[in-house]
C-alpha cells in the first residue's frame, strides 16, 4: 500500500511538472520579437538623407534590440517603389520596416497609388522634420534670395533646378519657391540628389533645393554654398544661412521622416518597435546626428503620428486643389 500511495504521489508530482513547463512555455518561454534580422527600407538612391538616417538608426536600433537592422534601398518614382513594397507586399509581422518621408503624404495626391498609407501603413514613430538647404554653385553670382528671384524674373523658365526626383521633398519646396516667389524656373528631375550635384557645379544646372543632411556634407567640400534654408528661422547649426522666410514671409517647407510596417503587425511588435526608435533618438550619436542636420520634432510616438500624417495628407491634398501644386500623372 506504501508503495502503491508513493507510486501515485510521483506521478502526480510529474504531471505536475509538465503541467508547469507547459505553462511556462505558454506564457511566454517561446522565443520573443524579435528573433532574426529586420530589414529597413529605404526608398531612395544612395547619399542622401535617408539613407544616413536609416544606417545611423539601424546601428542604435541594432543594439536595442538585439538583432541586426539591414538597410536595403529601393529607390525609384519619389519614394513609390519602396513604400509599395512594404505596404503591399511585406508580411505585418515586424520584420520589414519602411523608412519613409515626406513623399509617403504628398504622393497621395500628386500620383496615381495602387495603395494608401492611411490604410496599408501603421506608424511605428515618427523621427523629425528636417529642412531643405537651397544650394547653388560656389561661384554663382547670387549672394542672396532676391538675387535669384530677381534673375528668374528676368528670364522666365531660362534657370533650371535639379531635384532628387518627382514628389520628391526637392522637387516640392522648388515649385512652392516659384509659386511664393511668382517666377518660373524648369525643373530638371534626377535618381537621387547626389546625382544632381556635378551638374550644379559645372553650371548646367542653376540651384538645388537638397536636404541638409546630404546638402551639409557637399557645402564642406567648398563647391557648392547654402544660399538659404527653408525652415521657418535660421538653424543654430548654420547661424550664417539665413530663411527664406526673411525674404518671403511665412515660407517654411520641411521633410519628415518616419518608420512604418504594414498594417496588420501585432500590438506589441509596434511597441518594442516603437520604443527602440525613440530610445534611440535618446542617444549622444543620433542627438548629434539631427542638431548636425537642423532636425526639428514630429509626434515620435506611432498613435500620435498618425494623426499628424493624416493632417499632412489633407494639406498637400489642399495645394493640388488650389492650384499651388500639379499632380504629377
């Protein structure tokens, strides 16, 4: 009888056990997001703003979170190509983030969209706003911004202006330029703004309207110079660049960026997302990094920016209604 009551006492101690392990296993012993690599789009050509940003950020968000964040670019049509891959292809599980920008919010009226980024895309956070520098060649005679009204006015659609490519945030604070301004001056699109730049120096093309965190690097090599920034006061970083706003009251034009995943990726995926973006908006590098390129703040966290994106939807949908911008097809 003992050993029939001490027979019973250890299985119901192993079952026990097991019962325990399954439990545990359950509530959360399986392996937690993320368990492999994250692939981070960015939509557009090498050299330019988003691309620093994205590998300044895969390398913080890397150690955050414990697996590697690859940038992958896929350039091409203002910033499409690469958000339609993840809003339309990718799987929502987290493990493929888009980087995107402005063009994520002006295409929506500017272009004919197989997708919506109000539905496909959910924000994880937003990162900052960042301005535009109007560039032209060290040697240009234009030392200010009414120089260069001055001589648009005088020649009508004679001055060209290269931009990273239609929708573009280049190409956008361009057309806004002549329409604040009221001259005319062509537009010339190209694959990247680093393409542009060789042109801007040999004088085939005029100005550039370039994010400063591709512009900053080319002024340092002494053959292009800032005429001006288009965000609405003089940055700190470069007291010396006066606003367009000094000249045309008002004007103010930056990009944003921001990381996004397709809709449907799990609550708590977003969140552990979410959290190793803006901690690592926290760290020394990435501050140093935005200061260097005159960043301003958006809604860094996902809720808040998606309110912030449907606002900026409307406003570009507004400017195409009253004429201030053309679709672009």
């Amino acid at each position: 009888m003992n050993n029939t009551r001490s027979a019973i006492l250890s299985i119901a101690t192993a079952a026990a056990a097991l019962a325990a392990a399954g439990s545990a296993f359950a509530q959360g012993a399986a392996p937690t997001f993320p368990t492999r690599p994250i692939t981070m789009i960015v939509p557009f050509a090498p050299g330019g703003s988003a691309e620093v940003l994205g590998r300044e950020f895969g390398i913080e968000m890397t150690k955050l979170l414990g697996q590697n964040v690859i940038i992958e670019l896929r350039p091409g049509a203002g910033g499409n190509i690469g958000a339609e891959y993840v809003a339309k292809q990718s799987r929502p599980d987290g493990y493929t983030l888009l980087l995107g920008s402005l063009s994520v919010s002006t295409n929506v009226s500017l272009m004919r969209l197989n997708w919506d980024p109000r539905k496909d895309l959910v924000p994880v956070a937003g990162i900052a706003t960042v301005p535009n520098l109007l560039v032209i060649a060290t040697d240009s005679p234009w030392k200010t911004v009414t120089d260069l009204v001055n001589a648009a006015k005088a020649k009508p659609g004679a001055l060209f202006f290269g931009s990273s490519g239609p929708g573009t945030s280049s190409h956008l604070a361009g057309e806004l330029f002549q329409d604040r301004g009221g001259v005319t001056i062509t537009h010339v699109p190209y694959k990247g703004s680093g393409a542009v730049y060789p042109d801007l120096i040999a004088g085939r093309v005029n100005m550039l309207f370039d994010l400063a965190g591709s512009a900053v690097g080319q002024i340092s090599g002494g053959k292009v110079r800032a005429l001006a920034t288009t965000a609405r006061k003089r940055s700190p970083a470069m007291p010396d660049v006066p606003s367009i706003s000094e000249t045309f009251a008002g004007f103010e034009f930056g990009s944003w960026f921001a990381l996004f995943a397709p809709t449907g990726t799990p609550k708590d995926v977003l969140a552990t997302l979410e959290q190793s973006v803006i901690r690592s908006m926290q760290t020394d590098r990435l501050k140093t990094r935005l200061t260097q390129i005159a960043a301003e703040p958006v809604p860094h966290p996902g809720a808040e920016f998606a309110k912030f994106l449907v606002s900026d939807v409307e406003r570009y949908a507004r400017l195409v209604r009253e004429g201030k911008l053309a679709p672009l097809q």
